[in-house]
C-alpha cells in the first residue's frame, strides 16, 4: 500500500528542506517533491501528516553485539582482559537460544527507540550450531530491525567453547545461512572472522574467501588493543594490518572495526586497499582502547561508518550520540575543532553505514529504502531550530525522537515501541536473571 509522508521539514539532497513529501510503496522510496503536487498527482493514495516534525534518514548501527546487552552495567571500571572475563566470559555458557534471542530483542528494541533502523550484529555465541543466530534473526524480525547478521568465525582455544568452530564448520554452517536468507529483504548474511588474535590465520583467510563466494564484505575487528599488536608483531614479525595484508585479504571487502593501534604506514595501506572502518568510539572510550585516528584515516581514503559496540561496553546503542562522541573526542584528541564536522559524522552514521553493508538505506531517495525517523521539532534539544542539523548532531536528546519506519512500516510511533511491548522485554530480561541468581550462576 502507498503512502504519502508530509512533515514540517525532510533531511533530502544534504539539507533540511520544507514544503516536501515523501512517497512509498511496498518499502521504497517511490518519490520526493514538492508536498503539493504530490498531493495533487496521487490523490487517491494514503497520508501521514506528521505537522511539527522533521524526517531524517534512518541510522546505521555498522557494529554490535546484542546478546552484550544483557550483560549492561556488568564489570564497569574495569581494564580491558578483566572486562572480558568478568562480563563476557563468564556469563557466556550461560546463553541459550532463549537467552540470546532475549538479549537480541532488547538490544533491538532499544536501538530502535533511538532511530536505529539497520544493524549489524558480529555475533559469536554459536554454541556449536547456527540455533543462536537463528534466534537473533527471528528477535530482528520481531522486532522489526533491518539485520546484517555478521557471523562471526572463532577459533581462539582460550575463549569459551560456544565461540569456537573450526574453519569448516565455520564456514559451512555460515553459508548455509547466507543461501537460507538469500533474497530476504530485512536479513543479510556476512562472515566475520573474529579478530587476528581470536581467530587463526586459515579462519581468517577462509572467512575472506566466503565473502568473495557471496559478494557481500566481510568484518573483522583489527587492533582494538595493544595487546593484539604486540601478539602480532610477536608471532608474524608484523603489524595487524600489515598482517593481513600479507595474508591477502586486506581489500575493499573488509569492515574492520576498531583500528585503534595504527602506525603510519598501516593508515596509508588501508587507505590504498580501499578498506573501510566502522568506528565505535564511545566503546573505545569506557573501555579505555585509546583514540582512532580518524582524520588520517579519511585522509587516506578509509570510508567511515559508526557503531555502537555492545552494549556492555559503551553502555549506551544510539547512533546519534555516536555522532556526537566521534566529533567530540577527534576534536579534543587532536586540540584541532575544525578537524571534523557534523556533516562528516552524519553521513558516517547513516549513508556511509549503509555503503558500506551495500544496502540501499541511510538516505532519503527515490529507490532507497524507506527506512527513516521522525524528530519532534519542539524538542528543547533541537532549538533554535534555525541550527536544526547541528542540534540534530551535537545536542539531540532521545525523546525527540518520535516515530521509526523500517521498510515502509511503522515500528516506532509517538515514541511507542509497537511491534514488541518494552514492558515484556523488560520482563523477559528480569526473568533470565531471576532464572540464573536460582541456580547460583550470577
């Protein structure tokens, strides 16, 4: 069914425009125009008039964990390995099908309330199957969230078993899913090697192959610790980009995340192999990684996208905040306000999130997904509205967030969750840990 959008003011071709609409059908974008010749060319179609507030592409979250969600608030302050252990490690076998298809619906819920409408989850608790990333896929759907599951493939013998594969498994059991999903419009299937510490450089290797197989990237997180640099140049004599350029699969294809221990030479090199990052720096932030040099990283030619994290390492998913986060702490690390800009940051958290998971989404244009959010224009955040982009970038609040569409369908309205009740979400999760302070394991 068609739907005529109308609103105070439309985010369209990089500016804030009035006097538009927005026409879609069967989840696209079909036009954008002048409100009233719209109006006047499809008279019979269906309206929403949302008087008082701005539409804005919907976000890209290009990086989290969302079974980490319930695991929010759990070993804070603490350094990195101490993080892991205490947070990750230790609550991970206690996640089941259902615990995790919890976690997922939380975290997706939660996101969405922000204006998250596409996400790509690096999922890695496979407990020897694919039942948990079917879990997540069907929390997505319920939900109502557009999904990149990126699939993560780990054989690191020091993490817990339900990380660990081996590179056949991995590899099946992750193209299994792909072809499985092959043509769902709302899920999209990547492999992910884990890391060069966490997984082997045969993973890696046949993680990249497997992209190559199914056209689509593949994501791995590079040099988020020193640590990892350190094992790197230990083991192969070499920096972790210069490592994986040396194993062949440095290229357009990889989202690497993190990219935070980088000389020179590896900013230059990523910037040469047209690799691409997304950039989570509020995680880098609360767990203490250090600061992504990212200027010289678009300087290179590195494309930029934002995400999240998980969310017990941030502690908040909202890609408008990590707007803000990523130009704040570039501003002050580098002593230099003019060495990025809201623009910038913007197109990170929306359009450049959407290149660079090659969907259609993260702008509103004809043939793009309709995929966008409303903002209440007399939110005290988003004045004086004369400054409306920079407001939306630099001190909007969630509450002004009022209405998310996601594949032409309302999933957000008036600030209301409506696909899943939050109320029931925040029992499933007082549940889980109800379930687990029984038997003694948290």
């Amino acid at each position: 069914m068609a739907i005529l959008y109308k609103a105070d003011s439309i985010f369209y071709k990089n500016r804030f425009q009035n006097g538009l609409a927005v026409l879609v059908d069967n989840g696209v974008i079909q036009e954008v125009g002048d409100a009233k010749s719209l109006e006047a060319k499809y008279p019979g179609v269906e309206r929403k008039d949302w008087s008082g507030k701005a539409i804005v592409p919907g976000t890209v979250n290009a990086h989290n964990h969302s079974f980490q969600s319930l695991l929010r608030g759990i070993a804070v302050d603490r350094p990195f390995l101490e993080w892991r252990d205490q947070a990750l490690y230790k609550y991970s076998p206690l996640l089941d099908e259902d615990a995790i298809y919890t976690g997922a619906l939380f975290a997706f819920g939660e996101m969405l309330k922000y204006g998250v409408t596409t996400v790509s989850d690096f999922f890695y608790v496979h407990n020897g199957g694919t039942d948990t990333d079917e879990a997540v896929i069907q929390a997505a759907k319920d939900a109502g969230i557009r999904l990149v599951l990126a699939r993560t493939m780990y054989d690191w013998n020091g993490a817990p078993a339900g990380f660990q594969e081996t590179v056949e498994d991995a590899v099946r059991r992750t193209r299994n899913l792909a072809i499985k999903y092959q043509g769902d419009p709302m899920v999209d299937i990547h492999p992910a090697p884990h890391s060069p510490h966490a997984a082997s450089p045969e993973m890696i290797k046949a993680g990249h192959r497997l992209a190559r197989e199914l056209d689509t990237p593949f994501h791995i997180h590079v040099a988020e610790e020193m640590f990892e640099v350190v094992e790197t140049l230990e083991k192969y004599r070499l920096r972790p980009v210069h490592y994986l350029d040396r194993l062949g699969v440095l290229d357009e294809s990889m989202i690497a995340i993190h990219l935070v221990w980088l000389d020179d030479s590896e900013i230059i090199l990523l910037g040469e192999r047209m690799a691409a990052l997304a950039y989570c720096p509020s995680s880098n932030m609360f767990l203490s990684d250090g600061v992504t040099r990212i200027p010289d990283l678009l300087q290179s030619g590195v494309r930029v996208s934002l995400g999240s994290d998980g969310a017990c390492s941030n502690n908040r998913i909202s890609i408008f905040e990590e707007m803000r986060m990523c130009s704040l702490l570039q501003k002050v690390t580098r002593l230099d306000g003019t060495c990025i800009n809201a623009k910038q940051v913007f197109d990170m958290g929306t359009k450049v999130g959407g290149e660079l998971l090659r969907l259609p989404v993260g702008i509103i244009q004809e043939g793009y997904k309709a995929d966008f959010v409303t903002l209440d224009l007399n939110d005290l955040s988003l004045s004086p509205k004369r400054e409306l982009f920079a407001n939306v970038v630099y001190s909007l609040q969630p509450n002004a967030i009022k209405d998310v569409v996601v594949n032409g369908r309302t999933i957000v309205e008036d600030g209301t969750l409506r696909t899943v009740s939050e109320k029931s979400i925040v029992d499933k999760v007082d549940r889980l840990f109800e379930q687990w302070s029984a038997t003694g394991s948290s």
